[in-house]
C-alpha cells in the first residue's frame, strides 16, 4: 500500500479492518472508494429486475429472496467502498452468507416437489449463518469470513457440477459461465491484493478513465455480480424446467439474460 496517496474525505478515517488498493477519495470528496463503489451498480439493479420477474411470473419465493439478497450485497458493498466504516463492512460481508445459503437452498431443493421444504437443510443453513455472524462480530477476522464464504461456494460448485453433468447436461454453459466468471473475479481479486503497490504506481503514470481499468476490486465486483445473477438464472432455470414449465432465457436490450416462463405443462 501506499498510504500517501489516500486523501481526507467526507467519511472520515477508515475504521474498518480491511482497506483496499483503490486510492481513498481520489475521485470525489465524498465517496472512498469511487470505481469500487459504482462497480456495485452491478450486483443491485440487474437482481432487482428479476426479483421483479419472479413476482410477474408467480414463481417460488425462495428466488425472490435469492434476487433480492444479491442486491443487498450490492447495497451493503456499496456502503462499505463508499465510506470504508466498520457497520458498513458488516452491512457487506455478512449478507453474502446469508444471500449465499439462500443460493445453496434453491439449488439443493430444485428437484422437489412444489409444495414441499426441506426444513433441515433449512434449519442448517440458518444455524450456520446465525454461527459465522456470532463468531465473526466477536474475532474481527476478515480471512475467516472469506473461508466460510467459500464453504458455501464450494457446494455450490459441486452441486451445479452434477446438475450438468447427470441431469441437465445442456445447461452446461450457463453453469460453466457464471463459475467461469467468479473465477476470474477471483483471480483479480487476488492480483489487486498482492501487487497493489505496483498497481498504485502504475496508476499514477495513467490518465484518470484508463487508470480506473486496473482497479481490479472493481472488476471483481462486476465479474461476480454477472456471474452470481447467472448462477441464480441457472438455478431458476433448472427448477422450471422440473416442474414442467417451459423457461427461455431471453436477452433484454440485445445483452442481458432474463428468464421467461410459460405456462406449466398438463399431464
């Protein structure tokens, strides 16, 4: 790091236990974190238009609270960048356990019955949410934080593997694609962390617009936004497809994926 570069802003000093490599109030006086802010643009709106199709097309509720715990992610990660306040860094990374267990939920309930809950897994799922909150406000750990999301991805991944692998061998791009992108957000995400001194210098040489293009935080969020809201569409549509409905997925605007479900099948 190169504290030097950091300027006094609105928020005041950072209190909260991680900082990343973007310049603090370059950009403007009142945001942190600039390009790691508005890269959460991603992760907010696009979830909430299809919160708004799940609701137009009466589908299950457990893919409204996915959509919609995707963009409290956003929201959450928003506030953190934007102020770089410890509440705020809680209202961010606590949520993408819970938004994460919601996603484990749907994917692992997709091939049962309409009317039917798994009340153990949803039972486990809660108590491990309620446990990683409770440890986590007591150690102030951020790398055990990120072990505990990436528990929940890692069944993630193993499930969405034998979805496309033993049932729906066709989904496989849709699948692949928004694990693909995580990974690549992954990667930058790391890069940005280990060679963020690098990064700072070669920023400065840099005009402003293009420097943004090495913000790679910010890239992580945009990676991992798209692929989180794919993963919720491949979810969404492996869930569709066994209940008999006839989901598309369409593209709105010529670019982004929706689904749009037909009326069930009779028997």
């Amino acid at each position: 790091m190169a504290p030097a570069l950091d300027r006094p802003g609105y928020w005041g000093p950072p209190t909260s236990t991680l900082e990343w490599c973007e310049e603090n109030y370059a950009v403007s006086y009142y945001i942190a974190e600039f390009w790691n802010t508005v890269s959460n643009l991603i992760m907010i709106l696009p979830p909430i238009y299809g919160a708004t199709q799940v609701v137009k097309n009466r589908l299950e509720t457990r893919y409204l609270v996915a959509y919609l715990g995707l963009a409290a992610v956003g929201i959450g990660s928003w506030c953190f960048h934007m102020t770089l306040q410890y509440e705020m860094q809680l209202l961010d990374e606590l949520p993408m356990i819970y938004g994460c267990s919601v996603f484990v939920y749907c994917l692992y309930e997709c091939f049962k019955h309409r009317s039917s809950y798994n009340y153990l897994l949803l039972v486990v799922l809660i108590l491990f949410s309620v446990i990683v909150t409770t440890v986590y406000l007591q150690w102030k750990e951020p790398v055990f934080h990120q072990v505990m999301y990436g528990v929940l991805v890692t069944f993630l991944v193993l499930r969405s593997v034998y979805i496309v692998t033993w049932v729906y061998p066709w989904l496989r791009g849709l699948a692949y694609t928004s694990l693909g992108l995580c990974l690549i957000g992954f990667v930058l995400w790391n890069v940005d962390n280990i060679f963020c001194s690098t990064w700072r210098d070669v920023r400065q040489k840099m005009p402003p617009v293009l420097g943004a293009v090495t913000q790679f935080h910010a890239w992580w969020h945009i990676l991992t936004g798209l692929g989180s809201y794919l993963h919720i569409l491949f979810s969404l549509y492996t869930r569709t497809l066994y209940l008999r409905y006839r989901p598309k997925v369409k593209f709105m605007f010529g670019m982004w994926p929706v689904i749009m479900v037909e009326s069930p099948k009779k028997h």
